[in-house]
C-alpha cells in the first residue's frame, strides 16, 4: 500500500477576530429597527427600537408627534427595553427624521415590513 500523508488544517474560525474586538460591544454595529405592526383593517402602528438609552424617548416622541401629526407612545419591554410606537405607517418620516436630527446614521437604520 502506498502511504499518503494527509494534512488536516486546524479548524480555522472566521469569527476569532470578532470575538476578542467585541468584548465591550465596541466593535458591534448597533442597529435602530423601525418596524410596522399592522392592526385591525387599515391600521397600523410603527416601532422604533434601538435607540441608545442615555437619548430622551420623550423629546424625540414630542418632535415625531408634532412633525408627522400622530399620536404615539413610548413602551417599556422587558426584552427590547424602551420602544416609542407611533400610529400609522411612519417608517419613511421617521427614517428620515432620525438622520436629519443627527440621532443615528443613515447606515444604522434597518426598516422592516411590507
């Protein structure tokens, strides 16, 4: 028999790197998800999660109210933490809202539905 010898690479780990940058969560892109939950017949309700905590959920939802004409909420999660909730389909307005106010980058927004 002939005897060939076999190199097995060690197993490589493309997330190794990942793992010791993202001790802190510095290296982690954190998302803001604007999302629409719709409700009964034509109605239907916008979710903003993900703002960082130190932000004023009041001011904001006062300035997003007053701006688009709706009414909204902000909503304490037990797993999602502070989510503002604003009646109608907003997903665009408040997009567009957030990076004009300087909040959050245009990168950062994730818009989900439809």
């Amino acid at each position: 028999m002939v005897d060939i010898e076999v190199h097995i690479p060690s197993a490589f780990d493309p997330f190794a790197d990942v793992d010791q940058d993202s001790g802190g969560g510095a290296g982690v892109k954190e998302y803001v998800h604007i999302r629409i939950q719709q409700r009964n017949g034509r109605k239907s309700l916008t979710t903003v999660q993900g703002l960082k905590k130190e932000l004023s959920y009041e001011k904001i939802l006062k300035d997003l109210k007053k701006e688009f004409c709706c009414n909204g909420t902000v909503v304490q999660d037990k797993e999602l933490g502070k989510v503002i909730q604003l009646q109608g389909d907003q997903r665009k307005n408040v997009s567009a809202f957030l990076t004009r106010a300087g909040i959050v980058k245009k990168d950062q927004i994730k818009i989900h539905g439809f």
